[in-house]
C-alpha cells in the first residue's frame, strides 16, 4: 500500500459507508412496494402479482450475480473508484427509469439492468479490502458490512412511508436521487492513488491462474455461499414462525417486523466490534467461535417455545453472524496480490448471491414439508458445515490465524 493510500483509507472507508447505506436503502426501498406497483402495471389475479413480484424482486441479484466477477476485474485493471461511479450512477438511472415502466416486461427488464448496472455495495467491499492496511481490515470490513445491513432496515421503512405520502411511482423517482447523492460524494469525495502505466499493470496481472492458494481460497468462496445460505435461509419464513408461535393473526406484521429488526441490530452492533477482535486474534479464530455459537443459536430457535425467547435468540444470533462476512473477506484479502483482488472477491460476490438465491428456496420448499422449525434446523446444520470448512482452512493457511 503506498503513502498515499495510507493517508485516506478511513475516509474512503466512510464514504464508502455513507455510499453503501444510501444505495442499499434506494435497492430495499421499493421491496414493499413492488407488489403494489406490479398491480398498478395492470395485474390483477393475487397469484400474478405475488409471482411478478418475486421474478421482479430477483432479477437484480440475477444480473449482478453474473457481472460481479466482471466489475472486480475491470476494477483491477482501470481503478475501483471508477467502478463505483459507474454502479452509483448506473443505479440512479436505472431505478428513476423504473418508476417510468408500463408493464411489468418492462418492470423485470429494468430491474435486470439494475443489477447489471449496480453493485456498489459489492464495489465498496472490493475497494476497502483492497486500500485498508490488512492489520485493520476486519474492522473496517465490520464497519461497511454494519453500514449495508442499516441500509436493509431502513430501505423498507422509508419505502412503505413515501409510497403511503406520495405515491408508487413518485418513490422510484426519489430512490434514483437518492442513490444520485451516493454518486455525487463518491465522484467528489473518494481518492484512489492514479493507476500505473498499462504496461506495468499487464506484466503484473496474472489473472485466476497465477493466483497462489488456489484450492485455499476456493474453499473460502464455497464458505462463503454456506454462510450466506445460512443466513439469509430463514428470513422468508419467520412471519410464518411468529403465527406459529403466537397462535394468531394479530399483531403478526408487528411482532415480524421487529424480530427482523433485532436479528439486523444484533449484526449492526456486532460486525465492528467483532472485526476489531478479529484483526487483533485472528480472523479465522473469531469466524471459528461466531460458527460455534451461531449453529447453537439457531438451533435453538427451533425449539423455542414463545415468542420472546425466538426474539431473543434471532437478536443473539445477529450478533453471533456479524463477524461473518468481515473476517471471510479478510481472510481471502490476505491471501491475494494487490492485482487480483477484485476479480477474486467479485466472485465472492457471486458466491454470497448463490446462497442468497438458493437458501429461501430451499427453506420455502422444507418449511412447507415439514414446518417451520425444520428450516432452523436446516440453517444450524449449515451453519455446522460451514464450522467444519473453517477448521479445514485453518489447517491449510499459509501462516497461524
């Protein structure tokens, strides 16, 4: 890391927080509100709009998914900063257009670029991992991953709110502002060292195959779509979890509401102190006792017998995942040449979105089958396996984490 880098990476770190939040906010503003937006583009049957909805919702991570690897590497290449400008711009414009849609083709299509366009929160990782000096960067790592997840609780919030106050459409119009403002601070703001002539940058380049600890950092990519499957696995089916519980209709959404809103404060509190612990232990240790203590949390929930002790153990649970994801990419970080390192956490990226994918499916198809609390099951066993790579990693580091 040069001089230079050294001198502004915390104030990257928080711009690219700021941008993060503000992006992600724009992204999981229009959740609650695309239902009602698929109906206003002429669907009527309940079936449709739920199905319209759900294609809509998940076309995004489907394109960005497939182009992270692709962002990562041209990052490498012609800088990180200029990737972020690209995904905040892109993103504006896309989301603006979508409030502009006729039809729901048009709905699916728009959201698709979307996900093409974006990944700025994806970027910022890419890019702090890459400028952070590594002694620091599970927590600085802990701080961003704290920055996105405030940004999926407020999304929602703010989304229900102005849709109610000024209408379906006029809100896209104000996620693409929004994430405009993300775009105009990290233009004006963020500072990356200028890039090397082209010709140094080609010598060194190496791509996937002149990659050391190939198998290594392989395994930490599958980790990653473990964790990511364990994590996001159960969010589908916890307002059915509640009425299980409660044995009733009322309150539901409330009592929903806030247990996600625990489980998300647990991850906020935790992911910079547990990042800071990390960098100071080890990150592979910490990631081994957040494992240990989340498979037993969710575990538990599955025979937990009311609705505040499930409470308190998703909220214990959010505590026990926000370390995840730091300590992972940490982890990979230490392992890559400074060349490499977009292309190789852009498809780690694509190996979190796999898990994103994958997780509500398979929880959706088991919750059905045989009842909720078989899905907290699911999720603990995950979590277990998830246990069993890290130990292996451990013994295949290259020096003692």
């Amino acid at each position: 890391m040069s001089e230079a880098a050294a001198a502004h990476w915390k104030r990257n770190l928080f711009v690219s927080a700021a941008g993060s939040f503000t992006t992600v906010a724009g992204i999981t503003l229009v959740l609650p509100i695309l239902p009602l937006f698929v109906e206003d583009l002429g669907v009527s049957d309940t079936a449709a709009v739920t199905t319209w909805s759900g294609i809509a919702y998940s076309a995004t991570f489907l394109t960005a998914a497939l182009t992270a690897p692709l962002w990562g590497h041209l990052g490498d290449k012609y800088g990180r900063k200029s990737m972020l400008i690209r995904a905040s711009l892109g993103m504006a414009i896309a989301m603006s257009l979508i409030g502009l849609a006729q039809d729901v083709w048009q709905l699916v299509a728009l959201r698709l670029l979307a996900g093409l366009l974006g990944g700025y929160s994806s970027g910022s990782m890419i890019l702090v991992a890459a400028q952070t000096p590594k002694e620091k960067s599970a927590w600085a790592l802990g701080v961003l991953s704290s920055a996105i997840m405030a940004g999926n609780i407020a999304g929602p919030l703010l989304g229900g709110t102005m849709a109610e106050l000024f209408g379906v459409k006029t809100a896209f119009f104000a996620v693409g502002a929004l994430i405009f403002i993300a775009f105009l601070g990290t233009a004006f703001l963020l500072k990356e060292d200028p890039r090397p002539p082209r010709a140094k940058r080609v010598k060194k380049a190496g791509g996937w195959r002149a990659l050391p600890h190939k198998s290594t950092i392989l395994a930490l990519l599958g980790l990653s779509a473990i964790l990511m499957f364990a994590t996001i696995s159960a969010e589908p089916i916890i307002t059915v979890h509640v009425r299980h519980l409660t044995g009733s209709d009322d309150g539901v959404a409330i009592f929903s509401a806030l247990v996600f809103s625990l489980s998300a404060l647990g991850t906020i509190l935790s992911g910079p102190w547990l990042g800071r612990l990390a960098d100071r232990i080890g990150h592979l240790r910490v990631l081994t006792y957040s494992l240990i203590a989340a498979t037993v949390l969710l575990a538990l929930q599955a025979i937990a017998p009311e609705l505040i002790s499930f409470a308190a153990l998703r909220f214990a649970t959010g505590i026990a995942l926000g370390g995840i994801t730091p300590t992972v990419v940490a982890t990979i970080r230490r392992l890559l040449p400074d060349t490499s390192v977009g292309l190789v956490l852009g498809y780690n990226v694509s190996a979190q979105y796999l898990g994103q994918v994958s997780g509500p499916i398979i929880a959706g198809a088991l919750g059905g089958a045989l009842g909720t609390p078989a899905v907290f099951v699911m999720t603990s066993a995950a979590t277990l396996v998830g246990l069993a790579v890290t130990l292996m990693i451990r013994r295949r580091m290259p020096s003692s984490d």
